[in-house]
C-alpha cells in the first residue's frame, strides 16, 4: 500500500508548515524538537499530494494572517468601504492577465511548458475581471474611470508592486503562491455576504459583478482547486517557494488590510472624493454617520 505523503514548507526562520494527505497540518518549531533529530530541517524533495499541498498552502494563509485575524471579524460592508474596496479590485485586476502571460513566457523560455500552459490558461480566466469592477463602480453612479485612474488604495498599492515584481523575476514560479492567496481568500466570501452587499445598494442596482464572480459563488472555487493540484504536481523545490509566496503575500494583505481597518468612513470618503474631485453622489455622500465608528471592510476584501 502507498504510504501517505507529508510535506513540509519552513515558511520563517523559525516556523515551519507540515501537512498530511490526510489533512492534519502544524506549525512546527525547530527549538521544540531534540537536538539534532528535527526531521523537518531539510527541505523536503518527495512528491505532492493535493491533500498535504492544501494543507501547506492554506497554513501559509493562516500563519500571515494570525496577528489581525481577531481584528477582522467581518464587519458589515458600507457603500464607502465597498467602493473602496471595488477601487482595490480593480487595481489587483487590471494588470493580472499580462502578469501572467509575462511569466508564462519566462517559464516556456526555461523548458517548462506545463506552468506556462497554467499560467496561460489562469491568464484568459482572469481577462476581463478589471472590467467588472469598472462596471459596479458605474452601477454606483460614480466616475469609475477618473477613480481608478486617481486613486490606489494605500492598503492595496504593496500586493500590486509584489505581483508586479513576482512576475518579472527570472523564476517567476512565485506568483502561483500570490494568485492562491488572493483566490483563497475570496472564495471565503458566500451568499450571505454578496446579499449584505446588494440590501444597501439602490433598489435595482447591481454593484456586485465582481464579488460574486470572487467568491464561494463564482469561479474562483475552480481556480483554487485547480491551482491546488497543479502545485501538488509541482517539483518539492517549485512547491517550496509557492508555499512561501502565499505566506509572504498573505502578511503583505493582511497589513494591507490593518492599514485600511484603521481609517474611519469619512477619511475613505474624502479620499475618494478627493479622487474624483468633487462630492461624490448622494448614495455615497449621504451615507449616515453611523459607519464612522465602524472598521471599515478591508480594501482587499473585494478581491
Ligand atoms: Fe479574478
Ligand atoms: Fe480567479
């Protein structure tokens, strides 16, 4: 009988991640371990398995996001920090399918067609999702182009130059791990948080095109799954710095989204209508000052 896999990521200097194909995933400490004998101190060179790869990936998510996850209880959306929140998508979006195409060409150069051919395919998925974002800014009444164009979240503008930077490198392999950490994240999003959404928008307005595409409900289920057992098929070493991309790239949101925590709605407010450069329409501007002592909904929420 086949033995169950186990991998092993060291994600810090002193963490790392191990999972079982069976599901079990720790934390591990070399310092807890009797000397000499930590199994986990060289990097593991076997084979993936969807079911430990899960377990490394979505470890990697939860270790980046342990120091605010308590913060971030879900707050109730606002049409302000959902506004802010589309701006944000838009902006992890936009440059996403030339991204990839850019990495998928350095992987073809360094004969390797099987992660180019996944990075092509990621590349079409994500044609397009810009676009909606654009759209439910407009469904809102605002001049989406102008605030796009004038207006990168602060909390946002750190995981755009990361991917930015990810898809340049000579071995661009981490920006599976990035595009996973966001995927991941949206796909936690459900029905019941597209419905919040849609009761505070105006009677027949449809502003939620790009949450529902990035959430539980839409395609981004697929794309984690699939993404899943594409790294699983991946070399140890190539499975090794995915995993630590997703953890580098979830401390990068999830300061992101500390940053945008932090502000009340009326300084989300007056940054997007310093963006467009004038008061924004009654939706928005006549929003009750009930929001103002509310965390605001994390910019990179939307996406
Ligand atoms: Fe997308
Ligand atoms: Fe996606």
């Amino acid at each position: 009988m086949a033995r169950s896999v186990t991998e092993w990521v060291t994600v810090t200097g002193d963490i790392s991640i191990i999972a079982r194909e069976s599901g079990g995933v720790w934390f591990h400490s070399p310092s807890c371990t009797k000397e000499g004998v930590d199994p986990f101190a060289t990097p593991m060179t076997g084979a993936g398995a969807a079911g430990s790869t899960v377990g490394l990936l979505d470890g990697a998510i939860n270790l980046g996001f342990a120091g605010i996850e308590k913060r971030l209880a879900r707050p109730d959306p606002t049409l302000v920090n959902y506004t802010v929140a589309l701006v944000g998508a838009y902006h992890t979006s936009v440059d996403t399918p030339r991204n990839l195409q850019r990495a998928a060409r350095r992987f073809n150069e360094l004969g390797r067609p099987e992660v180019a051919a996944y990075l092509e395919e990621r590349a079409r998925e994500e044609t397009g999702h810009d676009r909606l974002a654009l759209k439910d800014l407009r469904a809102l009444g605002l001049p989406a182009e102008r605030l796009v164009a004038n207006f990168v979240p602060e909390g946002i503008k750190p995981l755009c130059k990361r991917f930015d930077d990810l898809c340049v490198q000579d071995y661009p392999i981490g920006c599976i791990g990035y595009s996973y950490c966001l995927e991941r994240i949206a796909a936690l999003k459900q029905k019941t948080d597209v419905e919040k959404v849609q009761a505070m928008c105006p009677d027949g307005v449809d502003a939620t095109r790009f949450l529902r595409s990035h959430s539980g409900l839409g395609s981004e289920v697929t794309h984690v799954e699939e993404t899943i057992e594409f790294v699983a098929s991946l070399p140890a070493n190539d499975r090794i710095s995915v995993v630590q991309e997703t953890y580098e790239s979830a401390l990068i949101m999830a300061e992101g989204y500390n940053h945008e925590f932090l502000k009340s709605e009326a300084e989300m407010l007056a940054e997007l209508q310093q963006a467009v450069g004038e008061a924004l329409p009654y939706r928005l501007s006549s929003y009750p000052s009930h929001g103002e002592k509310r965390g605001a909904r994390p910019a990179a929420r939307a996406e």
